[in-house]
C-alpha cells in the first residue's frame, strides 16, 4: 500500500481504537474478578518496569558487530545495558538494515539476521539494549556521507513517513526479543540546525524559536509523537528514548512544552560539555584548554557541570516526568586528556544521586580510540589496530571513576 499521510491517519485511528478496547478489556476483566465470576489473572510486569530502578551502562559504536566476548566483558565490571547502534556495520546495501535512507522500501532481511544474533550475543552476557540508529531515511550519518551533513529529514514532513515506517517494521521485526529494552529513535537529532536557533540558547530565545517552527519540519517533539504512534501500531510495551534536540544536548529540552504522549517514553540527553576542552581537538592545541578552567569566558568546574546537568532534570521535575524516566545516553571526554578522570568524576557525582539512567561512550570502540578508557592515558600499544579487541586491557584510572559506580543491580 502507498505510505499516504491518509494511510498514516487511519493507522493512528486503528491504534487509539485498540488502546480503547484494551482499556476495557481490563476494567471487564477488574470487575468480574471483584464480583467473583473469574479467577484473579496474574499482573505481567511490563518492559518499561526494568527502568523502575538506576541502570548503568555503555554506548557500543563498532564497526563490527559485537561478539560474545564483548558483551561478558561489560557485564563483567558490571554494565547493565548497551546503547547499540549497527550504522556503522557492513551493510547488504548502501545503509545497513535501512537498505537506503534515500528510498525507504522494507528492511534488509541479511542486515536485520546480523542485529538479531548481536542481540543474541548481549541476552547470553545478561545484558539489555538500547537500539540507537545513527541514520533515519532523509537523514544519513554525516560519517556514512562523505563527510556532508545530511538535513532532509528537517526539511520535509515526507521523510517523516518513512521514518515512521522503518521504525514501524523495525518494532514488528525485534518485538519479543529478551534483550531489547528499548528503542531510541535517532541519535543526536539536529532539527535546530540551519533554522534560525544557535546551540545552547537561553530558554526565552528557545520558546520563541519553537512557537514559530511548531508544526513545521523541524517539530521536533511532533516528528517523536508521529515515530510513536507508528511503534504503537505493532508493539504496546517497548519503552522509546527521545533524545534532546541539538545533538541531544543537556539543555535540548528547553522549548519543549509538555512531554509527549506515551506512558512508556524516556528522555535522553548527552553530556561532553565544555566541549571545547573534553573533545579531540583540544589535544592538538598548544596549550590545551584546562579542565577546571575558564573556557570561553566561563569558569567550567564541577559547580558548573552540576548547573548545566541541572537544566534536563528541572525540566522532568517540572512536568512531573519522574527521575527513572531520564537518561543520560552519552557521556564521556577524551581519555589522554590529564583532566579526564576528574571530569567524568563531576559528571557522575550528579548523575548517580539524581537517579537517573547513564550509558558511558564507549565501549571498546573498534575503529577510534579516543573514548576507550581501558587504554589508560597514552598511546594504543604497539600492534593494537592490527587486532584491537585483542589487545591487553583492565581498569585504569580513567576507567575508575564509571567502574566505580558500575553495580549490578540485577
């Protein structure tokens, strides 16, 4: 059948009308139990209740597919969860599992074998996952596009029908599956980009910018809503982490005016600010900017980060979203900086008191050694990319500081 806006319509139709006879369905069923007609039916927990309680994790961003030595080391310091994307994976086609984010047209069956065995590999090391795609159809992964950054999903509400139904097939295909804990819809979405609002804005500034873009194609809590409802269709129960807007930045959720509709949603944001000193080109500056310090006229410290992580958790406690219902997704600072450990040490003394989920970056990346806290604060070793997943590893001290904090709580 043609993907219509019309077609759409009818499918939000059919699933407000099957949210209803499920409703009623349970209150039939409430009030034959309390008059005595049927036995009481047993309460199933749903998928969202595993978040009920702190999770602590890693992001995996591989070229290859995760194996089964990757998942038992996580688990083994005590990860319990991995935000996973495939994007970068050897796909069938020019996307993986997309087929190609210029046409949507089904999901790539080889591609989708590929997620369900890794998937396999993360439930036998006793770990959940997040699926985190980095490409949508109309937005390709600027590291999968020479390098361009590609904007079209912000521009045209047509890619938004075909998000809908990648990630409509995509919730079909993965429904059941015991290691799933969630599906996060894009990673770092950037609707601001090009359309008239600066990074980091002031709140007012940012209020103003989404009256005058609401309903347009950089909505982008009414992109989420229609990506939801598309879910919906297919699966009740799996939960949906919503990044911030402006590549999911800790104060991306100011212009949002309500949280959206879905009793099984997350809020994610990242966190690698001052940016300018915990990302790659501050080791090429001589001299490098300093950690605590005065960056770009700010005294950034750990003060500084308690503020800024602030912003995502007055805006939760303000909707009355609870803490268990955030997620830090990303955080993380280059690790041959001499400030690094400190600073994921400010960052965690805020999350891990607040409550709220976090999922370290990275985990023994394949390709880029830059956040792969196990090599310590040097160089790789000699020989290490000719078999990276081989090469000695164990804690460090910049590894100390997530170890730390990494408890199963199973």
């Amino acid at each position: 059948m043609p993907l219509t806006a019309s077609v759409v319509g009818d499918g939000v139709r059919r699933l407000a009308v099957l949210r209803l006879s499920r409703c009623m369905i349970r209150s039939l069923v409430a009030l034959a139990c309390l008059i005595g007609l049927i036995a009481p039916v047993p309460i199933v927990a749903a998928p969202i209740d595993w978040w009920n309680v702190q999770r602590r994790g890693g992001n995996s961003f591989n070229a290859a597919p995760p194996d089964q030595r990757y998942f038992n080391a996580l688990a083994g310091y005590g990860g319990q969860w991995v935000r996973l994307t495939y994007d970068k994976w050897k796909p069938e086609r020019r996307d993986f599992l997309i087929g190609s984010v210029d046409k949507y047209e089904g999901l790539v069956q080889s591609d989708l074998s590929t997620l369900r065995a890794t998937l396999d590999h993360a439930h036998a090391a006793g770990l959940k996952v997040v699926i985190a795609p980095l490409s949508l159809p109309g937005l390709r992964w600027k590291q999968n596009n020479g390098g361009v950054y590609d904007g079209r999903l912000w521009n045209d509400k047509a890619w938004w029908l075909q998000s809908q139904a990648f990630w409509r097939d995509l919730a079909q295909a993965l429904k059941g599956h015991p290691a799933i804990a969630g599906f996060n819809i894009v990673n770092e979405p950037t609707p601001e980009l090009g359309h008239g609002l600066v990074e980091h804005p002031d709140p007012k500034t940012a209020k103003t910018w989404y009256a005058a873009h609401r309903g347009t194609a950089q909505d982008l809590p009414l992109f989420y809503q229609g990506v939801i409802d598309a879910i919906r269709q297919v699966d009740f129960d799996t939960p949906i982490m919503l990044d911030a807007g402006w590549y999911g930045a800790a104060d991306g959720f100011a212009y949002w005016p309500t949280p959206l509709e879905d009793r099984a949603l997350i809020y994610a944001f990242h966190m690698y600010e001052p940016y300018d000193a915990t990302s790659g080109p501050n080791l090429k500056r001589n001299p490098r900017i300093l950690y605590p310090g005065t960056i770009n006229g700010k005294t950034w410290d750990a003060a500084a980060v308690a503020t800024y992580l602030g912003k995502p958790l007055a805006w939760a406690d303000g909707h009355g979203i609870p803490r268990n219902r955030v997620v830090a997704g990303e955080f993380g600072c280059m690790r041959q900086l001499p400030f690094c450990a400190t600073y994921l040490d400010d960052v965690l003394n805020i999350l891990e008191p607040a409550g709220v989920h976090w999922a370290f970056y990275s985990f023994r990346e394949d390709v880029w050694d830059g956040m792969d806290y196990e090599l310590g604060g040097g160089a790789p070793p000699p020989g290490y990319w000719d078999n990276p997943a081989g090469a000695e590893r164990g804690l460090t001290p910049q590894l100390e500081p997530i170890v730390r904090r990494l408890k199963r709580v199973r």
